[in-house]
C-alpha cells in the first residue's frame, strides 16, 4: 500500500460534501473502543415540515404508538463499523440492555424499534468489497445528508425516523435519539403475497392509517432484510476480522404514494421485490414504513411476517 492509500485508508469514515476545508469532518473508533465525536452535525435535528401529519383519537382512548424506525449505514470496509452492526444487531433483537460493552445499561430504551442495515459500496475501493454492498443504498444515505443538512457522509451513521442521524457505534447517542424521536399511532397492515417466479416476491399491502396526512405526500415502502451474515474479512481495514451483519436491506421498492390522506380511507399498494440465489425465507423479514420524500422524515414502521411458502 502506497502512503497515499495509507492516508485515505485513516479517512475511510469520511467523505466531506462541503465546499471548503472547514466542512471536512471524521469519525474514529479511539484505542478503548469509543467513538469521537467530531462532526458538528452528529445528532442534529431538522425541524422543518413537523406538521404535516396530524393523529385522531376519539376521546378517552390513546392510540398504540408504532415503533421508531433506526437505519444504519454501514460497510465491511470501513474498521469503524463492526462495533456499529454489533450494537444495531443486538438492539434489533431488542437485547438493549448490553447492546454495547462500551456503554452502561442505563441508555437502554424500551422504546420499540424496527432495525434496517445499508451496506455502502464506496469504500469497497480500499481493499474489500462488501458482499451486500449496493450503490441504492448510497443514493439513500445522500438523500439524508441533503434533508439533514449534513456537511458530511460518513459510515457508520445511524439515522432515527428519517429526522436524526449520530454515530452508529455511540450507543448513548442512539438510544438518547430514539427516546426523543416523534412517535405515531400504528397502522393496521395487512399482506397477501404470491410468488409469480422464483426470483420474484409480490406483496399487496392494505392498511388504514390512525393519523391524517395534511398538505403533503407519504410513500409506502417496502424492505426486505436478511439476517446471520458471518464473514472472514481477508483483506482492506478489516482483514483478519469475523464479520457479523444482521438485518441487512436486500430489497427496497415503493408500494404506493398518499397525499392528504384521511384516516377513514384505506391505503393500498403493491410491490415486486426481486429475491436473491440463496434467499431463504428462514433468514429473512419484511419491514413497512411510510416517508415523506422531500423531508425524509418517517411516520410509523412495523415488521410484516413472512408467509412459511414466501
């Protein structure tokens, strides 16, 4: 390796999307395993366009809230992110008590959550291409680097309900933004799904919202994760390490677009998610959530049980 490569191969946490030097940020792991904060836009919150989305009770009676929806984005490439996919893995398995070994128990929520993994494929320039690494996912990250006016685009960043992002491996910073993320009233979804090809999963999704869109348009998405990824990094940053991933997004696609939406109409859509050589539903999950495209906020996510012939 070159002394240039060296250099870039210390920055793989990193890339500035500023416009001069003092934009640039990075993000670490020090020698005892914690993360520094260094970005002057971690856990930085964007209020714009907070009601556009109004819930209805009937009086005496308190809607259940849905789960918070938490996005990691990460790479195999990148040494900074392990720690990360541990943390996200374990909080996914709703073991938040220890999520960390860094972190005491007391940033343990109770908060419900649903978990989703993007793997990056930038950083597979450096030495190791990530096997679940797809540029879609990278489109995404950029999407909310532009919503949340981040000056940056790191790995590994976690964002909360489309609204927040910090360090994926700061488990205090995590749990500290899911308990102080917006919460709304679940939905009921219900699917049907059939297998027109081997390769192809449709699903048809109806539901009736317990909240009132005002003045703006909510996508249905639709994600497909698979979990209990083991892998011998043998080479880039990595190298010599066992990686584990978990809830890894292996399909995304769009099930239907609302706008100004009552609770008393019923939502439907219908996504084609293409599957994957060595897809086992065994190892797999769906998630529906519903966002808005132009703030990337997010209004409500929920697992969705995949049939025994899916």
């Amino acid at each position: 390796m070159t002394k240039l490569q060296t250099m870039i191969s210390r920055l793989c946490c990193f890339f500035s999307v500023g416009k001069t030097a003092g934009n640039v940020t990075k993000v670490s792991s020090a020698p005892n395993g914690d993360s520094q904060r260094v970005s002057r836009n971690d856990a930085k919150v964007v209020d714009e366009s907070r009601k556009v989305v109004t819930t209805e009770s009937k009086p005496g009676k308190v809607p259940i809230q849905g789960a918070v929806l938490v996005e990691l984005f990460t790479s195999q490439g990148c040494s900074s992110c392990p720690e990360a996919d541990l943390l996200i893995s374990k909080l996914g398995r709703r073991d938040a008590n220890d999520a960390t070994t860094h972190a005491p128990t007391s940033v343990a929520t109770d908060v419900p959550v649903v978990v989703l993994a993007y793997h990056v494929d930038y950083w597979d320039y450096l030495g190791w291409k990530d096997p679940f690494a797809n540029s879609l996912c990278g489109v995404r990250q950029r999407a909310y680097v532009q919503a949340l006016q981040q000056d940056s685009i790191y790995t590994p960043e976690v964002v909360i309900q489309g609204h927040a992002h910090c360090i994926g491996s700061n488990a205090e910073a995590v749990f500290s933004l899911i308990e102080a993320a917006s919460r709304f009233p679940a939905s009921d979804i219900r699917a049907s799904f059939s297998r027109p090809l081997p390769s192809v999963l449709e699903v048809s999704l109806s539901a009736n919202l317990k909240f009132r869109v005002d003045g703006c348009s909510l996508d249905m998405m639709v994600a497909i994760f698979e979990s209990g990824h083991v892998t011998d990094c043998s080479k880039g940053e990595n190298r010599g390490r066992v990686l584990t991933n978990d809830f890894v997004v292996r399909c995304l696609e769009k099930a239907c677009t609302l706008r100004d939406w009552s609770t008393k109409k019923s939502v439907k859509g219908e996504a084609k998610l293409g599957l994957w050589e060595g897809y086992s539903k065994a190892k797999c999950g769906m998630v529906v959530f519903f966002q808005n495209s132009s703030t990337m906020e997010v209004y409500g996510a929920q697992h969705i049980e995949l049939p025994k012939d899916a």
